[in-house]
C-alpha cells in the first residue's frame, strides 16, 4: 500500500511458446496513479494465458489497469477476469485488448470486467 504521491508505471511482457502456461495475477492499491497491463503473447500451439486483476482506488487516486493477449498460434486459449472497487471520487479503469490473428484457428477466450463504485463521485 503506497503512499499517494507515487506512480506506478509498469511494463510486463510474456511470450508463450508450445503447450506453455503464462498466469498473471495482481492487485492494485494505493498510489496516486496506476497504469498496469501485462501482456502475453501466445507464440506456440495449445498455449494458455491467465490474467486475474484486482484495483481499489479511494479520494485522489487513478488506477488504470487492464490486459493484452495475442494469441498468434492455433488451439491457444485465455482468460482475462478483472475486478475494481472505487469510493470517495477514486478512479478505477479498465484497458484491454485481445487479437486472435489470422492461422490461430481453434483459438477461444473470455474476458469479464466488473466494477463496484460506492458514490456518485467515482
């Protein structure tokens, strides 16, 4: 749990390659500002990727966070599970992105974005 006058300004890549598992899990609190969103690319067949995300931003916070996948390979497959709470004019955001290119064929995935906000302000 930061102080409010920190930002926190991240940059995570992974690449999977064959049959490979990448699984991010993180959790954002504290902070003035948060910009956060991991990227994974599926390079290899039946590669998989997990993202499962938590913020919570309160009075005087921004919290931007998300996720990138690239499923480059066939029979690739993931999962973005995002989740935010935000109260007393907090700011919560979600970015992200998914591209299925042309070649991955049988390639699935699933994103699912909630948001809690406790006041009119957030």
């Amino acid at each position: 749990n930061w102080s409010k006058n920190t930002f926190n300004l991240n940059t995570k890549r992974a690449i999977c390659e064959a049959n490979g598992t990448m699984e991010w899990i993180s959790g954002s609190m504290g902070s003035k500002a948060t910009m956060l969103y991991p990227c994974t690319i599926l390079k290899g067949r039946g590669s998989t990727d997990t993202h499962i995300t938590i913020a919570f931003a309160g009075e005087g916070q921004d919290i931007d966070t998300g996720a990138k996948v690239y499923h480059n390979a066939p029979d690739t497959s993931s999962t973005i599970e995002s989740k935010s709470i935000s109260k007393d004019g907090g700011r919560t955001n979600y970015r992200g992105l998914v591209h299925i290119a042309d070649g991955a064929e049988n390639s699935s995935t699933a994103v699912e974005c909630d948001a809690l906000m406790f006041d009119n302000e957030s």
